[in-house]
C-alpha cells in the first residue's frame, strides 16, 4: 500500500475496437482522448485472426509510440489500447498494459482501469498454488484465476467465475484472436461505454470523449456485472453476476473525466457546472469576480459566477508545458512545480476581491500557492470555494488515494484548512448538492443517487478487504465507532 498522498492522479485509460481496417490506427486516436486518464505508459495490441501484435512503452502516447512502425507492426481489424497511471505496482515497462499472455490453447490480451481491493490475498494464494506472476500489478490476478479454472470449465464460465471472485472497481477489457470481451464490477465503480462505428465495427472506451476522435456513435454505458462480447457476429450481451447496484466513481464527475464525456447520460461538464451553481448558494462570497483553477475548474467556476451575478475572470493561467507537480520528489521541488504551472494575472486581480474555485483539496499545499500567488499579484481577498466535499477518506478503487497521512481535511476542520491554506474565507459544495448536481438518471433507487462518495463520508459500497486493517488504523476512536454503525445498518 502506498505510504502517502501523491496527488488526485488519474487512474487509467482504456480502448477497444472490433472488426474494422487498421484497428490499431482507430485505437491510437481513442486513447490520445483519454491521455488525461494516464501519463506513466502506453500500449496497444492487435490481431489479424491469426497472431497477436503487441507494442508498449513508458511515457505520454506520443513518446511510447514515437515511430511510424511501432503503430505500422500492429496489423489487424482488431485492437485494445491502454494509457497508465499506477494505481498499483511500479512503473516499469512490466506493468505497462495491455498485457500479452502466449498460451497453448490461444493468446489473451489484458488491459484493465481500477484496483481490487483483495488483489493481494488473491496474489498470494495464487502464487502459493504455484502462479508465477510477471508484473507486480494487481490486473495479473484475473489471468491466473482465469488458468486455474479453465482447468474445470470452458473459457467463458471459467471467466464470469474469475470475475466473481475478484472484488473493487474494475473495467477490464480483453482481447483474443476471435472477440474482444469487456467486463464492469458489479457497482460499476469505473466507467466504460460502448459505440459503433459507420462500417458496424464496434468500439468499447474508458470515456466517450474517445469514441468522438474516431466517429463512433455512441451505444449505451456498460452496466454493473455485464460481460460484453464482441466477435464476426455483432455485439452480445452477458452478465457475470446480477447481484448489482450502480455506485459510479463521484469523481469522475467531479475531477477526472474529460468535460466533453457523457456518463450514464449526464454530460461532465454541465454536472461540474450545477456543481458551481450549488456551491453558490450554500458557499456564497462577497467578491468583484470568480478566478477558476485552470483546467479542471473552469466548469464549476462558471456556474459559481453565474449564480452570483458576477465576472468570471481569468485570474490564473495555466502553462500548458510544465511537467504535473505530483511527480516532483520533494515538497521544495513541488511548491515550485506550482510557480511553474500557474501564474496570476495581476492586471485582473490586483485590488480585487476574489473567489477562487477549485474541483479539490487534498494536501492544501497547492491551494496555499495559490492563495498566496493572488495576494502577492495585489488581490485585496481571496476566497477559497471548492466545487465537491472536503476529501477526508482515502480511494481504494482506482485513485492514487489510499492512505489519509496527507489528507488535509481528515485532520483539520474547515476552519483549521482556513488558516493553513490563508485565505479570506474557505467553503466546500455538500454532499447532497453534489449528488443532485450530478443526477445520474438511471441511478434508480441505488443508495447516494448511484454514485461512489466514500471520499467524503466513509461510506463505500464494498468491503475493504486487503486494506481493512490499515484503514481502521487510520481512523480515530469516534470514526472507527462510527463505521461500526455504518456496517451494522
């Protein structure tokens, strides 16, 4: 388990496509529209029906597939792609999916979003039984159980019991020489989406921002526990369990989808935008304007201004060629990062009281910089207003967030944050709104409107399993009751 809070880092990024001409052509545009989900590696395999053709490396997608041959020696009308951020394991070119898996009875490749949350104990059984794992990533485990079972069973009852028996928030996605296989944990934690292409090729993506770069018409959301098979007759639908109830990462929403995706029917952008405007009216501000956190913010700072009636100016500007500050060794290095990044326009600010809305907090130092950035460039006030709740508990489905030592809000109130960060006045959107911001339409009676927002109340929709121990470790004595009680119900 990681030892400390890096950042809110992206988890990953997947992308798959069916039965169309130069597949891995299509594969490499779908996952430049999802680089925002990974940056630490990139890769794609294919096939024509009779081999498997593989090509990954570390970096953005423009450095793993620097040459014209690295895309030209992935032949076949059919393909999967994965952009990473590690969530587990580390970052070598070992970990960098998807992964490729020669077998006597047929090759299988592996690219999946998410983390299992008994990724370990599974590991460690599988590796006492005789597995010998070639990655130290989580995503392996399917694999193994996969190769255990098909000792008894065909391939696909042997697949829907592997996928029974990992547990978290998982997308994975599949590919053999015949079909390609998409599967989506049974709260749907992780997003995936379906879409056709022109020529009746069919394309299964993180986000639909991905399907738009290569004109596919969107299809539907893959649902909780579904099991989607596509092969030379069309696209099937199957369900690995139906023991199901949608509770969809809330920070998708919130943070890491790209505002142009549509989740479950609700348009990112326009859910980050009600998320201003519900911020406005429970954490309104007396100021002259409202200064978004490029990039992530703009939406939500939108509809924060719009509801007050006031400008929403561009106070910061972000460079857009400066490495992310999450990756930085030290804290010097990443305070710096920051000065690197952003920079406050003083013709806009200066003498002007301020509100600056960001999509989040995790540590409070990036939110310090910036405070402290708009009063050296003159602003009179600044006023912190945080467009989703105070972020007190750790993710374990997929988000580079699973301990709570670096989790400012987890220690300290809001009026403790105030001071630490120094700005005029600091305010956080409920959970209440961010759920009726959000306002998943298919939610049906699924608990917090379908979403995940364990972040923020500690309340998750799995067991923790592996990580169990160490979170209670972390809670204090009255947290620790509370959960309790929680679980009781």
């Amino acid at each position: 388990m990681p030892n400390e809070v890096k950042s809110l880092n992206e988890e990953c990024g997947v992308f798959g496509i069916f039965g169309t001409k130069n597949a891995s052509q299509l594969v490499y545009l779908g996952l430049h529209n999802l680089q925002h989900r990974g940056q630490e590696g990139a890769g794609i395999v294919s096939t024509d029906g009779q081999q498997m053709y593989q090509h990954r490396d570390r970096g953005l997608l423009s450095k793993a597939f620097a040459h014209r041959e690295d895309l030209d020696k992935l032949v076949g009308d059919a393909a999967i792609g994965h952009v990473r951020y590690s969530t587990t394991g580390q970052n070598s070119i070992q970990n960098v999916q998807p992964f490729l898996f020669h077998f006597h009875d047929g090759d299988i490749a592996l690219a999946h979003n998410g983390n299992l949350v008994n990724g370990t104990s599974l590991r460690q059984r599988l590796e006492e039984n005789g597995a010998v794992f070639q990655t130290t990533t989580d995503t392996e485990v399917l694999i193994h159980l996969l190769r255990e079972k098909m000792n008894q069973q065909e391939f696909l009852p042997a697949l829907k019991a592997s996928l029974n028996e990992v547990h978290g928030g998982f997308a994975f996605l599949m590919l053999q020489k015949e079909r390609m296989i998409a599967a989506l944990d049974p709260h749907g934690i992780r997003p995936l989406c379906i879409g056709q292409l022109a020529d009746g090729a069919y394309v299964i993506a993180s986000e639909s921002c991905a399907l738009d770069i290569v004109r596919a018409r969107f299809v539907r959301d893959v649902q909780p526990g579904e099991l989607v098979i596509v092969d030379r007759d069309g696209l099937h639908i199957d369900h690995f369990t139906t023991d199901t109830q949608l509770a969809i990462c809330s920070m998708e929403f919130i943070y890491f989808a790209r505002p142009d995706s549509v989740i479950h029917g609700v348009t990112v952008h326009n859910a980050r935008k009600r998320m201003g405007r519900l911020l406005a009216l429970e954490q309104p501000a007396d100021v002259d304007m409202v200064v978004p956190v490029p990039n992530s913010a703009l939406s939500a700072a939108a509809g924060y201004a719009e509801e007050l009636g006031v400008p929403n100016e561009m106070g910061l500007v972000k460079n857009q060629y400066v490495a992310r500050t999450f990756i930085q060794p030290n804290q010097a290095l990443r305070v710096e990062g920051v000065r690197r990044k952003l920079s406050a326009v003083r013709g806009v600010v200066a003498g002007k009281k301020v509100a600056v809305v960001d999509d989040s907090i995790v540590r409070g130092t990036t939110s310090k910089q910036i405070v402290q950035m708009l009063y050296d460039a003159g602003a009179a006030e600044v006023h912190l207003r945080i467009a989703s709740p105070a972020f007190r508990f750790p993710c374990f489905y997929g988000i580079d967030v699973s301990t709570r030592a670096e989790l400012i809000a987890a220690h300290y109130s809001v009026g403790a944050m105030r001071e630490i960060i120094g700005c005029d006045s600091l305010g956080f959107l409920s959970v209440d709104s961010l759920i009726k911001a959000i306002n998943i339409p298919d939610a049906g009676k699924a608990a917090f409107g379908g979403l995940t927002v364990a972040y923020f109340n500690g309340q998750y929709p799995t067991p923790l399993e592996d990580y169990e121990a160490g979170y209670l470790a972390s809670l204090n004595r009255q947290e620790q009751l509370a959960r309790k009680e929680r679980l009781k119900k």
